[in-house]
C-alpha cells in the first residue's frame, strides 16, 4: 500500500476551537527583538538572496559558495552547493577564536544532583579529543556513527566530534530498546556505537550498554569498537577487543585536532522517524543548508540575545528537536544552554522550575504534553520559584490547545512572555512555521506564519489551495535549507512519501487550516501516524510488533485522544487461542495486556508500550481488506461509532462492543 494512500480518517475541522484573543508583543519587547517585520519583505523580495546572507552572516565557511540552491534534480535539493564548511568548529572553535572560550556553552544538570559547566573551550578540548579516539578507532569522513546515550555533556561532545571528522550520526534515543537499535545500526551501517554504562531517570540509574550488548549480539552490523561513557558506575559486561572506555582514551588523547571542511551537501546525520509503514525510515540531513537554517531560526524564533540570555531546550537528543535545538543552533550562535538529564517529577515536581530559577533561564522551550502535565499538577508548584527571569517561551511538537497555551504563558511567563508555537518535523530540520515573538500578535494555538524565507500551504484534496476558513492538508511549495535530502538508502520511498501526493508540493503529513485572517492552525496527523506526547509513532509498527508475539493473530492500533499525552496508543488484538492455553498450561499464566505491553516496550521502547489492549474476536475491515481504523477510534474515544456501511461485514462493531461490554 503507498504509504500516502487515500486518507481514510482526517482531522475533524469542525472541532477548531475560535480563537480570538491575540497577544502582540509589548512595544519593549518589539524595540529590542532581533527580528523585525523587515525580514518578511526581505525573503519575498529575493528568497534564494535572503537564503545566502543568513548563510553567510551566521556561519563561517571555508569555501565560500557561489551558488544558492540547485533544484534541477528535483526533489533532491542542493543548497550551497560549492561551498565548504566543518559543523563543529562553526559551533565551537570560531567562537573560541573570537575571544568568547570562557562564555558558558553548557550548564549541565544530572537528575541526581550532579552539576557540569562546560565553557566553549571546555567543549573545543572535549570535541578535539573525543575526535581524535574516533580516528584511533577506525572511524574516518564518510563512516557512520550510532550514539545511545543519555541527556549528558558527552552526547553533545560525540556528536560534534563526528561533525568534526564528517563522520555523521545516528542518534537513537535511549528508550529505545535494543531491537530498535540493532535495526538502526543495521540500516546506517554504523562502524562504531557511543554510549554509556547508563543513566539517571526517575530516580535511579537506567541501564543502556546492555542494550548495546544485546543489539549487537544480535549479529549483522559492521560495528568495530563500542565507545562507553561511564555516568552511574554500574556494573556492566564487557567485551575486551571491542569496548572501550570513554575517560580512559578521550581523556588521554591530545586536545588539538583539525576539523575536516566538508562539502555543504555532505551528510552531518541520519535520525530515525515513524513513517506508515512497519519500517522507521532514516531521514537525513546534510550540512550547510541545516546549519543555515538551525542557526537562522534559533536566533529569530526565540529571540536570542547570546550575551544575556540562558537557553534551555528541554528536549531530549535522541529527537530532532535535540538536534537542532540542543546541539546544533544554540552552538552555531554562540548561546548558553541549560541542559537537564532526566524527568521533570524527580525529586519533585517542581524540577524545572527550580532549575529555571538556578539558572535564571531566559528562554525555554519544551513540549505540549509537558505543559499539560505541569497544568495537572496545579500552579502552586511553580508559583514557589522565581521565575521571573523568562522571556520567550516556546513549544513544538504536536498541537497546543489554546488552555494550554495560555495557562503557559499566565503561570510559566507571569503574563509577560510572549509564547511562540512552533511547527516542524524531522524531515524539515528545522522551525518551518511560527510567530516571531517581536512582530507577530500571537493566537494561542496557532503556528500562525511560516517563517520569512518558508513557503507553505493548505491544499485541498485536489491539490488546489484553499481559501481562508477553510482546511485541508500542509504542504511547503518551495524547497528550504534544511529539508531532509532523502531516507537514507531508500529513494524511492522518499519521493512517494512526501513528493507524489501533490506533485511539485513537500507533503507533510499534517492537516491544517486557514483561519479569516490567513493564520494557519495544525490539526494533526492525517496518515496512520500518532503522536504520542510530542514522539512520533506508527500504527503499523506497533501493530507488527504486537502480531510477532506468538499469541497474537490480529492487530489494530489507533491513536486516541488523550488529555495529556496529545494522543495515546490503544490496540486491538485477536488472541490465538490455542497459544494462550497453551502457556497458560505451562504455567506462564496469561495475563495477556501485561505480556503484550511488555512485548511491545521490547520490541520498540516503552514509549510505545500500549495504553491500552482489548482483545476482541473480530476487526472491522473492508471488502477489500484494510482496516477501518475510524471505527476503532471511536471505540477507544468512548464514541457512537459512525458509518459502518463499508465494512464487508457489519455486525462486527456490535461485536466489539458487546465484547468490551462482557469484559472483565
Ligand atoms: C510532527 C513531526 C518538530 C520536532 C518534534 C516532532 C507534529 C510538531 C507541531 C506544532 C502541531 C506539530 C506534526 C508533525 N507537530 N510541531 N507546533 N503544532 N503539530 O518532530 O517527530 O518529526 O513529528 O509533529 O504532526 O508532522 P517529529
């Protein structure tokens, strides 16, 4: 099946809550902005022109370029093409160069207590080292690296240090288990795997190298060396010719170590995202475009001021948003970040607000499903700190309801701050739609504009735009920098994915639509994506890790509202009987959603470990075979179930429905 095949189920438009507060930035905050309106007149003006002075003004190149973008083969785009650059030293060593080595680059918080400055010198020794083990390895320009690693200073550190040499990563997010690393390794055919002993969540250390072990164990990769940090100083089992210790050979290697200038198109790393499909596809994104990009919309989006400001990007680096908004544009301009390794509840709920009264952050930036839970937790709990240091806010991710919006900006930003809302992918690298917090007058839960240099739509099943007040489907109908130049070894599934719906048109996946005023509001996946508190998931994926179990004969995932999540994970399940009995016989016992919860945390993370599973004895399906996942939905939302006629046969929703009513 494509994977952009008929929508069979598409946001419901006429949910849209109308919105009419606006919040226009104070005539304060407007003087002193980075952006003003000019930068829209500017990119309308001349935007592949606008393009090249935000590539040249924000980064330093070793090659200057002479051409902007390249779309000839489209949809592969090449920006910046004869153009050379090094991503670490244009995040690190120019600014060490240019007096600033003593600025804060990190002030790294562990959950348990722990503290870490790293100035930009700091990370310039760090990098070089960690760069020159990565030689001594084996690792050269070109090769893959993978990096499992918690929210510590050296997962920055490995990631520049592959920068460095050209080597690009693959970040797989630590609560991904070792199936999902295995097949991560497999596909980018990483030579060397970064990780750690473990790290600290919830309260405890959380393994990782186990995973490492098991995943490699699991055989088929080309990985030479495994590369171990040690952070909690658990026990962990080593293979002797093989692992190697972070502080034993990145401490010992010499600090000096020249980064490689690579060509602009040179790919800087592959990240891992949900499509529709079963398999998780390998979106890359190359150097000077992204830089260009992450650095450009940092700046302008929250506003930065590197020399007063304290960044803090709650975001972990196994997501995008790590990438470019941790790693990648605070560094590029020179900002000081926070950055915090584990959960916002530990030691007590008011974590992150005491970190932001620690630091005196200045601009913060997190997710919807975050703010929710804080909201659930009650404003008295922030109301114990200062925090009267912020003055940006920021979220991305998924939707934010206009409550949440607003409770954001009333208790979090004193009612001073304004609150941008953030729309992007793994795929756009970067912040593609946004108000720009000195220019825009905000709508709470509207991305609003794409930014100046971005152009995007909303287009109707036929491909035609749609007016205002009206929905349909996002596309950008321009190439931008940072776009993903393809999935890594499958280019065909990049131009079906996001090229062939609306030919000529990026195809994002997100419905949306144009209010009176030509704002644009985002109202979810409109493909069998979910989103389950700001991490993407897919129906599919569960699906065929829940049918890989041996009890399993059937399986139907569905995304299903969630108040705080955004969306959670629901599953229907046909049993095979005999299975069951049989281990239930064996003495297993047959506590099924257990199992089958467990089984799925296994074989994908326990971010996507099920909310719930009903066993049901049928699945609504088509005559010609598909799954009606709507009527599945409404099952899970507590909803009439709606329009049965297609199904090939329609007692099978009285079925489910008498069956969930029997259930114990
Ligand atoms: C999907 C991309 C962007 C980094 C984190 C997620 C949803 C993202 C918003 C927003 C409404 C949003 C979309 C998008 N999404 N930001 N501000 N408003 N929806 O990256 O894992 O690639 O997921 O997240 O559905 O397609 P990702």
């Amino acid at each position: 099946m494509p994977e952009n095949g008929p929508v069979e189920s598409g946001p419901a438009l006429e949910n849209l809550l109308v919105e009419e507060r606006t919040f226009p930035p104070s005539p304060e905050f407007a003087a002193a902005a980075v952006a003003s309106a000019d930068l829209y007149e500017q990119a309308s003006a001349d935007r592949l022109g606008f393009w090249a002075d935000q590539a040249r003004e924000l980064l330093d190149w070793d090659t200057a370029f002479t051409e902007v973008l390249d779309f000839s083969d489209a949809p592969r785009a090449r920006w910046f093409a004869d153009g050379t650059l090094n991503a670490a030293f244009n995040a690190v060593d120019r600014h060490v160069a240019a007096g600033l080595g003593e600025r804060v680059a990190i002030h790294w918080e562990g959950e348990n207590g722990d503290t870490r400055t790293l100035t930009y010198a700091d990370l310039q020794r760090e990098i070089s080292r960690a760069a020159n083990v990565l030689g001594d390895l084996g690792v050269s320009t070109g090769d893959r690296v993978a990096i499992y690693l918690p929210m510590i200073p050296e997962a920055v550190i490995a990631m520049l240090a592959c920068a460095r040499i050209g080597a690009p990563h693959s970040v797989v997010f630590g609560g991904f288990s070792a199936e999902a690393l295995h097949s991560r390794i497999v596909d980018a055919e990483a030579k060397l795997v970064i990780t750690a002993d473990g790290g600290y969540r919830r309260g405890a250390p959380s393994a990782l190298k186990p995973a490492v072990d098991e995943a490699l164990a699991k055989g088929g990769t080309p990985v030479e060396h495994v590369l171990v940090v040690r952070r909690t100083g658990q026990e962990v089992a080593w293979t002797d010719d093989r692992d190697v210790w972070w502080h034993e050979s990145v401490d010992a290697a010499s600090e000096t170590h020249a980064p490689v200038a690579v060509d602009a198109e040179h790919p800087l790393f592959i990240l891992y995202t949900s499509g529709t499909t079963g398999k998780p596809k390998g979106i890359f994104h190359t150097t000077g475009g992204y830089l260009t990009q992450s650095a450009y919309t940092h700046r302008n989006v929250f506003d930065l001021h590197p020399e007063t400001d304290v960044y803090w990007c709650t975001a972990d680096i196994g997501w995008v948003t790590g990438h470019t908004y941790v790693t990648y544009g605070p560094l590029v301009n020179g900002a000081t970040q926070v950055m915090y390794e584990g959960t916002p509840d530990t030691p007590h709920r008011g974590r992150w607000w005491e970190i932001v009264q620690k630091y005196g952050v200045t601009i913060l930036y997190t997710a919807p499903t975050a703010i929710r839970t804080c909201m659930k937790w009650g404003g008295d709990i922030p109301a114990q700190f200062d925090l009267s240091s912020l003055r940006v806010l920021g979220s991305v991710g998924e939707p934010i309801n206009p409550e949440a919006w607003m409770w954001y900006r009333r208790v979090i930003g004193g009612d001073r701050t304004p609150v941008v809302d953030t729309w992007w992918q793994t795929e756009t690298g970067a912040i593609m739609i946004s108000p720009l917090p000195g220019v825009t007058a905000a709508k709470p839960g509207s991305a609003q504009v794409p930014l100046p240099g971005i152009v995007a739509d909303v287009l109707d099943d036929a491909g035609k735009s749609v007016p205002n007040g009206s929905g349909g489907y996002l596309v950008l109908t321009e190439p931008w920098p940072s776009m993903l130049r393809g999935i890594w070894g499958d280019e065909e599934r990049f131009r079906e994915t996001y090229w062939s719906r609306f030919p000529g048109s990026y195809f994002a996946g997100d419905g949306a639509k144009k209010d009176a005023d030509g704002d644009i509001w985002l109202l979810g996946r409109v493909d069998d994506v979910m989103n389950v508190s700001g991490h993407r998931l897919s129906t599919t994926e569960i699906e065929s890790a829940l049918v890989s179990h041996p009890w399993v004969a059937e399986a139907a995932v569905v995304g299903a509202q969630d108040a705080t999540t955004g969306q959670a994970v629901v599953a229907f399940v046909i049993l095979r009987a005999e299975a069951v009995e049989k281990a239930d016989e064996e003495g297993e016992g047959h506590d099924v959603v257990a199992e089958l919860r467990n089984h799925v945390a296994k074989e994908i993370g326990p971010i996507a470990k099920p909310r719930s599973i009903l066993v049901v004895a049928e699945l609504p399906k088509t005559r010609s075979g598909k799954i009606m996942r709507r009527l599945l939905r409404d099952v899970a939302e507590h909803r009439q179930v709606g329009d049965v006629t297609t199904l090939a046969d329609t007692s099978v929703m009285d079925l489910i429905a008498t069956g969930l009513a029997t259930a114990p």
